[in-house]
C-alpha cells in the first residue's frame, strides 16, 4: 500500500469517525486545531486505523509525536513496512 492509498482510507476513517466533509481533510489538518478531534474520539479513530490497515500504533508516541494527519500517515507508512 502506498503512501497515497495509506492517506486516502486514513481520510475517509477520520471523516466517517469525526463527521467530517473529506474535502476538509487535509495532510497538513492539525487533528486537534482544525479536524476539532478530542482524546477520546482519537482513541476511536486509532482503533479503527488499527482494525483497517492490520497495524499496532504505539500510544505512546501518537500521544507525544502526531500533531498533523501527515505525522498519522507516517506512522502507519512506517508500521505497514515493519
């Protein structure tokens, strides 16, 4: 999968889980500035990432490294290739 195939379901998760428009979805979205995504609706959401692309993502580091949907995409990018 591809980093562009990664980034288009990773927007069609957070649209469906935040009630988004995917147009308003952007790489550069801060996910709590502009998607308005809370702790616990992220949570939700990193479940659902998990379930879709068969990947773990460390709590740890979303908590401290994922500001923007780009830093998510990374992330997934990096645990599909491990």
């Amino acid at each position: 999968m591809n980093r562009d195939e990664i980034t288009e379901d990773l927007i069609g998760i957070l649209s469906e889980q935040a009630d988004l428009d995917p147009a308003e979805v952007r790489q550069d979205s801060s996910l709590v500035i502009d998607l308005e995504i809370d702790s616990l609706l992220l949570v939700e959401i990193v479940v659902e990432i998990e379930e879709h692309f068969g990947v773990t993502l460390p709590k740890k580091e979303l908590a401290e490294d994922i500001q923007l949907v780009a830093d998510l995409v990374t992330h997934i990018e990096k645990s599909l290739a491990a």
